[in-house]
C-alpha cells in the first residue's frame, strides 16, 4: 500500500484514508459491521462535508487541516461550524484507524515511562481515562495530550479536537455511540474497558516520539 499523506497534512480537496486492516480485525472488540459503517459512511460523510464547506472559500483551501482547526477564528463565521465539526470528524477519526491493530499490546519504552511518571501506573492511567470517557456528556472523544513534559487526559464534546489550542493528542478513543453501539448497545464503560485489548502501543509509541521531537 502507498503511503498516504496524513489527514493533518491533507488540503482541500480533502480524502477519506484507507483502513490498513480488514472490517473484522477488531474484532470481538469492535464487529466488521460497525468498523464499516463507521469508517465507510461516518468517516466519509465529515470528508464530504468538509469539502462542501469550503468549496467556495478559496483561501481556506490553501490551508492544510491542521491548520485549519488550530486557527478557526480566521475561518469565516458562515463556514467556522461546518470547519470545526466535520474538520475535526475528520483528523480525530484518521488518528483513531491508525492507532488500532489485532491483539493490541502493552506500552513500552519512552510512552510506558512517561505513563508511569504521570499516572503511577498503567491500570491507574486506564483508569483515569476510561472515567474521563463515561463522563463524557453525550457524544464525543477522550484524549491524551502533553503539556508540556505532562501527559494529560482531556474529555472533548462532539468532534472537537486539542488542535483547537494549537495541541496535537497523541491518541484518543472515539466516544460517539456509533463507534460502538452494535456490539455494546448503551454500555460506554464497557466499550471503553474492551478498548484497551486493541489499542497499538507501537504506532502510539512513534506518534509519542514524532510529537516529542518538534
């Protein structure tokens, strides 16, 4: 497969990202159907709106998306919402594909130090962020982010994004209900604690160093 360019790094006109496993290689954890419908048609309706809303801006289109959601106060008022919402479905969701394989594993190296430093331990890191995922009022995402040297966890509604401040996250879970209703119904917490089993420590281990690098 050819490298695709980075959502982040995408201008417009903006493109949905092929998944690098099949439908079903979540599963148990997360089923075939709700990993097609989520990536397929969710996913692909933020890239298509997202297109629709600056199709007639001219100068937004210039703009990759990161710098389109790091800087909405200059995105005109008629298109900021539609930028925000569906920029954000997009970078948050082409994150999460990436961040995700079969048999998950266990943090190691800079990332597992870092969570040990900041949290105590791994089951207490988990801890923290799966709360902060079942508080989450309605739809939205939990994130881990640095501040600074810190490892922090953020709770964000809808498909708002730490970019907003001008922060990339280092991973995140997706706690909108179609990422996990068809397996779980209502039961967040228990879509949050299965999560853990599929979460790639590799890929967040490099996005860890990529991010501490600049």
């Amino acid at each position: 497969m050819a490298d695709q360019i980075d959502a982040k790094d995408q201008r417009y006109p903006f493109e949905l990202p092929l998944l690098e496993y099949d439908f079903d290689a979540l599963a148990p954890v997360i089923d075939a159907k709700t990993m097609e419908l989520h990536h397929d048609k969710h996913h692909q309706a933020y890239v298509d709106n997202l297109n629709k809303a600056i199709v007639e801006h001219k100068d937004l289109q210039e703009k990759t998306l990161s710098e389109l959601l790091s800087d909405l106060d200059n995105v005109p008022e008629a298109a900021r919402g539609a930028v925000r919402n569906n920029g954000g479905g997009h970078i948050n969701h082409s994150m999460f594909w990436k961040l995700m394989k079969s048999g998950g594993g266990k943090p190691s190296g800079a990332i597992s130090d870092a969570i040990n430093r900041d949290f105590g331990s791994f089951d207490d890191f988990k801890t923290k962020f799966n709360e902060a995922g079942v508080k989450q009022f309605g739809s939205g995402w939990v994130f881990v982010y640095a501040d600074g040297d810190a490892l922090k966890i953020q709770s964000m509604p809808n498909q708002d994004t730490p970019l907003h401040k001008g922060v990339e996250p280092i991973f995140g879970n997706d706690v909108w209900e179609h990422a996990y209703y068809l397996t779980y119904n209502n039961r967040r917490p228990d879509y949050l604690k299965a999560w853990w089993d599929v979460v790639d420590w590799d890929a967040i281990a490099g996005r860890y160093e990529q991010l501490r690098g600049k």
